[in-house]
C-alpha cells in the first residue's frame, strides 16, 4: 500500500487534538491541567519516582515550577511528603484520601472510556506504539522516558520475586505496574533511506 505523503503529520496533528480535547474538561475544575497532571503522577509512580525531579521530568518543566504545583496540592491537602528511608534527605509523595476522592473526578474520564471501548487487541497495540513513540520522542530530545516496570529492560524475575537491575533491588508486586522514571523501553527505528512500503 502506498503511503500517504502526510500521514505522519496527520497522526501528529491527531495526538495533539486528542490531548487538548481531553485537557478542556479541565474548564470548570478545581484544579488546573499541570495540577491534575500531577496527582495522576503520583498515584501512577512507583516510589522512588513520587519526587519533585520525577514529576519535573516528567511533566517536562523546571524544578521551581514542579515544587510550586506540588506545594499547592499539599496546601490543598491532596497530597502529603514522607521522608525516605534510605535517604533522609530526599521526600516522596502520596495522595490522601481527599486526593483519592479528587482523582475520582478526573477530567480524562471520558477519554478513558473512549479507549476503554476499544476491542482488547486495538487498545494492546496502540498502547505499544505510543509508547515506542514517546521513547524515541524522549530520545531525541534527551530527555528521560517514563513507563512501567513490567515493561521496562531493566525488570527481570526469578521465581516469584521481580527486581530492578538498574536499581539493583527487589520490587514490590504492587510497583510493577507503576511508572518508573529509570524506565528504559523499545524505542521506534527508521526504515532505511530509499526503501518504502510500495517498492515496484
């Protein structure tokens, strides 16, 4: 099949429109969108990823920014800081029941539910390949990639017990489906030069 000379852009155009269709249920909310962004966060990352630097990363912004948005969930009381065991000096974050409650009232509801009617094997696929997208995207731009540890290269098993090579540790069961900001996962590669789909 031959391929349309503008179809990586349309497909581009497509996941911007989709991102900000979904950011403008935000219209009305208690929150706004770089607030919400962060409780997903730290309901959706493991612990040593709830960080000020992990969400930063993660959103793509500064620290300064990220500590700002952070201290107006805390002051909101959506969120609350614990010391970390292993390094006193470095807090994590986890939501409290209000931001429980808060994240239940989501405004991606709707495109959850939009994604949620596709057929199992559609929504497996595109989750791969958005995901390879945003790899190569982090990638190019030297910039950190964010995914699970399941999926990451980094997370092997043996027996019943899952580790972190990169971290060198054991992993919690619960952490496995987390985001993990030592995440490191397939990315896309480019079809050589010359060579197309549609070759005679």
């Amino acid at each position: 099949m031959k391929d349309e000379p503008r179809t990586p852009e349309r497909i581009a155009e497509l996941l911007v429109h989709v991102g900000r269709a979904a950011r403008s249920e935000d219209s009305g909310s208690d929150l706004t969108a770089a607030q919400w962004t962060c409780l997903r966060f730290f309901s959706r990352a493991n612990g040593s990823t709830r960080t000020p630097s992990g969400f930063a990363s993660f959103q793509a912004t500064t620290r300064g920014t990220a500590s700002q948005i952070i201290k107006t969930l805390e002051r909101r009381g959506l969120i609350v800081r614990t010391r970390s065991e292993r390094d006193r000096r470095s807090v994590c974050f986890d939501l409290t029941d209000e931001g429980t409650a808060m994240l239940a009232r989501d405004p991606l509801r709707q495109l959850i539910g939009v994604v949620g009617a596709l057929a199992t094997t559609e929504r497996d696929g595109f989750l791969a390949t958005l995901s390879r997208l945003s790899n190569a995207l982090a990638f190019r731009r030297d910039m950190p990639a964010f995914g699970t540890c399941r999926d990451c290269s980094h997370f092997g098993t043996s027996g019943d017990t899952a580790f972190c090579a990169c971290m060198a540790a054991e992993l919690a069961a619960e952490d496995t489906t987390k985001l993990c900001a030592s995440y490191s996962g397939p990315t896309l590669t480019r079809r050589s030069e010359g060579k197309h789909d549609d070759a005679a």
